[in-house]
C-alpha cells in the first residue's frame, strides 16, 4: 500500500470517526464546534490533495507519453544514421576502387 493510500485510509477512518460522534455525549458545544471544524478542515485537506493526485497522474501520463515519442524519435534519428554511414563506407570503398583502377591504366 502507497503512502498516499495509507494516509487516505487514515483520514478516512478519521472522518468516519467524528462523523460517527454524537451529541448525546455530554460535551460542551466548543468542544463540538472543535470538532467539526477540525473535520471540515481535513475532509478539506483530503479534497485538496485529491486533487493534486490526480494532476500529477495527468501530468506522469503526458510525460510518460512525451518520453516513448521521444524514444521513437531517437530510434529513427539512429537508424538514419546508420544508414548514412553505412553509404559514406560503400562510397568509400567505390572510390578506392576506382583510384586502384585508375592507377592500374596508368602504369
């Protein structure tokens, strides 16, 4: 389980816990006012990073997707260039053979 999983089952059982207080108890009302704000604030607080989870997922996505492109394109960059050098070397070869060529009429 994720820290954040971990965390959000906590919170949760939290609120389920001062969800589930009554008022039969003999608090005072500050301590009930206390209380629920403290409740709103982290049901705030689980909202709020709900929220940021789920854009950093978006946002893991778009760079997951951006980065196999970018591989791709490296791999066709590479390709291409094995290809270049893969002709240099056959013209090379080619011209060496000509200039040997060349030299064997000359004599």
């Amino acid at each position: 389980m994720s820290n954040f999983e971990k965390k959000e089952q906590n919170l949760n059982q939290l609120i389920d816990k001062l969800n589930s207080l009554s008022l039969s108890y003999s608090q005072p009302n500050y301590e009930l006012e206390k209380i629920k704000t403290e409740k709103n604030e982290l049901v705030n607080q689980k909202q709020e990073i709900e929220k940021k989870n789920n854009e950093l997922m978006r946002e893991h996505k778009f760079l997951k997707e951006k980065i196999k492109k970018l591989q791709l394109e490296v791999s066709k960059k590479t390709e291409l260039e094995d290809r270049f050098n893969q002709d240099i070397e056959e013209l090379s070869q080619e011209t060496e053979n000509l200039v040997n060529e060349i030299d064997k009429w000359q004599m």
